[in-house]
C-alpha cells in the first residue's frame, strides 16, 4: 500500500511539472498573439467595466455659523430664519 502510494505521488509531480510546461506553452504560443478582432474595438457588456480616475481631494473649508449670518444680514439686510422640518 506504501508503495502505490509513493508511486502514485511521483506520478502527480509529474503530472504537475507537464502542466506547468504546457501553460508557459500557452502563454508563450497562443494567448499573446493578437487576433484580428481586438483592433480596439470590445464587446459592449465588457466595456462597461472600466476603472474610473482617482477622485479629486480637496480640503474642506471650516466655516463659523455666526459669521455666515451675519454676512448673510451685511448681504441681504434681513436675519436668516431657521428651518422648519415637516412631519
């Protein structure tokens, strides 16, 4: 049993070793050959997966209530009057 089983196992890097080799085949040979359809041109459900830009970071102004009302009354020359929420 000890042997089927350190024979099957030699059996399986080797297996692994030819997998390997095919793949580095494949890629080498076949997956790096551009073909006639990828002129730049996809198809349209896989054009909708795009990555978008890095967004834009600003620093945020801090700003005090009491001076923007009474910037508002400089402005407008009436006070600013609260909101009233609807329920």
């Amino acid at each position: 049993m000890v042997k089927i089983i350190s024979v099957l196992s030699v059996f399986l890097k080797y297996l692994n070793k030819l997998l390997y080799k095919f793949i580095l085949f494949l890629d080498s040979h076949i997956i790096s050959t551009p073909s006639s359809k990828s002129s730049g041109t996809y198809y349209e459900p896989f054009r909708k997966f795009t990555v978008d830009g890095e967004p834009i970071i600003q620093k945020v102004e801090k700003l005090d209530y009491q001076e923007l009302l009474n910037v508002y009354f400089l402005k407008y020359n009436k006070h600013l009057k609260p909101v009233t929420r609807r329920i």
